[in-house]
C-alpha cells in the first residue's frame, strides 16, 4: 500500500473492517509496519501521516494483540508532532491504549491512575472474557438500608422483602484495604531497594481488593432484581472509577475515555479524521464579514456638526475662500518635479561642502 494509491482509504477501511480479535496477531504485524513505513513518516504530508495513525487506531481497537511494544512506541512519539492532525491522532491512539493494554506504553504516557485502570486484566490471544456478574454491582451494597427483592423462583413461594446481611462488613472491608492501600502508596517510594517486601504486600491487597470486590458483585448479581435505577448507579459508579484514583477523593477532573468496544462497522470519517479548521466557500464569507458590520459605525469622513443644515465645516469654508490664502498650503502638496529635485539636491550638496 501507498499513499497515491487510488482510493487507499477505502482499501484501509476494509482492512480495519477485517479485523477481530480471532485474527492471529502475526498475520496483521507485517500490515501495520507496511503503514508506518510508508504512511506514518515525515517525507509524506501531514494528511497522509494523520491517516495512517488513525488507520492504525482502528486496527488495533479490534485487535489490540496486532501491535509491537516497540511500534507503538515509535508511534505515541508523533504526540508532540508540530502539525495538529498528527498530534492528535498519535494522542487518540495513547488513549485506546490506557484502557486495553496500558503495560505496551511508557509510564509517563500511562497517565494517571485510577480504579479502572486497576481492574484491566491482561489479554491473551483467543481469551474469551465472560463474566456472571455486572460489573461494578458492588456499589449497591454500601447502603445497607436499602431492601432488595427476591426472585420467586429462587426457593419461597411468596414474594417478600428481605434486607441484606453482613453489607455493611463487606463495605468496610473494601475502605479498610483502600485505606491500607493509600497508607502504603504514600511510603512506598521513600526507601526505593528496602521497599520491595512492601511492594510485593501491597500489590497482594490490591489484588485481595478486587477479589473482595468481584463477590460482593456476584452476591448483588445472584440475589437481588436489579431496576433501572440500580443500572444507573452502577453506571455512575463505573464512570467514577474512571477518573478517581486508588485514593479517596478526585484531584482533578479528567476527561473520562471510552473504553467500550468498538462499532461493527468502520466509517470512513474515522480513517479520514484530520483536525484542522475547514476553510468556508466565498458566500459564508461574505455572510460573516457582513454580519460583523451591522453594529459598526461607518467608515470614511465622519460629519461632527450638531445640525448640518445650519452650521458649516472648516473644509466647506475653505472652498469659498480666496486661493491667495490657500497658496501656500495647495504648493505644499504638488510634487516636486525633477529638475526642482536636482536644484534641491545641488543646493544642500553646496551647503554640506562650506560646513566642512
């Protein structure tokens, strides 16, 4: 593939189109390096580079096993790109990246660290990810007031009320090894070699966490029926995860990314998508040049009598005078001619030599 190839987006298109995670990675490696050797390279445009990243983009959100470490570092170094278009793109792909496999980037372009990004598991090639649980259900048990009802096909014959137990517990579990988690975060980088035994601690209560975490959502998911409002705050609380960190409280906010998965069908625009401001046609100009003259005042002389049909100006004076008093100042603005010019000159020529 070339970038002058006839209809190359389209022939990009249906090969991000083409892909899936079933797509053994080492049959689209050759594919991706193809673009980045004659696509994303600075002897082309800025179009044609923002093309290929996006091209990229679009494979590796199907396929995110397809790309090398090394490729993908190669390309996130296009982020400080001097063109906007290819900066943009190459930032785009940054951002796929932190929420698929964020270990292929540098730890600097990871970004900053929040619950979800915790919860990442690593991908495998033919790795099927089915879960019996809704993820993030773990947030209805923190109001331990609130009554759940329970399926009748579950064991009783009659539909009843029942309250949760041993909620509030489990809820405490999880702030305790938060807490723990934040204690051990704040000491970890002090000592550097003598901290490694802390490391390995805290990375063991992260991953008790999440475990603790997966069954109070299973719990959730088996014994209760879950209403539209529950959706809406597990759906809350998957967003929170988003941008709060390990720690309690949120800093900062960050623009939350979309982690879902991506569309069946590509869109051309999504290949085709360059940042840069789209030039108007003649007639939008015209319209927004002119509506930006409707509160103006008008250019030109402006006439500062208070009634124009009583007083006069100096310059409609000036026409009724004598042309002996207007002499001097109508002689004033006639050129010169050229021999006028060289008597002028010749003139302070003599007058430069008797100083001397």
């Amino acid at each position: 593939m070339q970038p002058h190839q006839r209809e190359v987006t389209r022939i990009l298109q249906f090969v991000a189109q083409a892909s899936h995670e079933l797509v053994p990675p080492d049959v689209l490696e050759p594919v991706l390096k193809t673009l980045a050797n004659n696509f994303i390279t600075e002897r082309n445009s800025s179009d044609v580079m923002a093309i290929g990243l996006n091209a990229v983009k679009e494979i590796c959100s199907r396929c995110p096993l397809a790309i090398e470490e090394d490729l993908l570092r190669d390309l996130v170094q296009y982020k400080s790109y001097r063109d906007r278009s290819v900066m943009m793109a190459s930032r785009s792909l940054i951002q796929l990246f932190r929420g698929t496999r964020p270990e292929l980037l540098h730890k600097k372009d990871r970004g900053r660290p929040t619950e979800a990004t915790e919860e990442i598991e690593q991908l495998d090639y033919g790795k099927i990810e089915a879960k019996d649980y809704v993820p993030g259900a773990e947030v209805l048990l923190k109001d331990d007031k609130k009554e759940i009802e329970v399926d009748s096909e579950s064991g009783s014959d009659d539909e009843q009320w029942i309250d949760v137990q041993h909620s509030e517990d489990e809820a405490e579990c999880g702030e305790e090894a938060s807490e723990d988690e934040a204690e051990e975060s704040e000491h970890e980088g002090e000592n550097g070699e003598e901290n490694k035994p802390k490391r390995k601690v805290l990375k063991a209560k992260r991953s008790e966490n999440l475990k603790i975490k997966k069954e109070m959502a299973q719990k959730v998911t088996l014994e209760r029926i879950l209403t539209d409002e529950d959706f809406k705050r597990i759906d809350m609380a998957n967003v929170r995860k988003q941008v709060q960190g390990p720690k309690k409280g949120v800093k900062r906010n960050i623009e939350v990314s979309s982690t879902s998965q991506p569309s069946e069908l590509v869109k051309l625009s999504d290949i085709e998508n360059i940042y840069k401001k789209r030039k108007h046609d003649k007639q939008t100009r015209i319209e927004s040049v002119r509506k930006g003259q409707m509160d103006r005042d008008k250019f030109g002389y402006r006439d500062g009598r208070v009634n124009e049909h009583c007083s006069k100006t100096n310059r409609e004076k000036r026409k009724n005078k004598n042309f002996q008093m207007l002499r001097h100042k109508v002689k004033g603005k006639v050129k010169r001619s050229f021999k006028d010019k060289q008597i002028a000159l010749r003139n302070h020529l003599l007058k430069l030599k008797k100083m001397k």
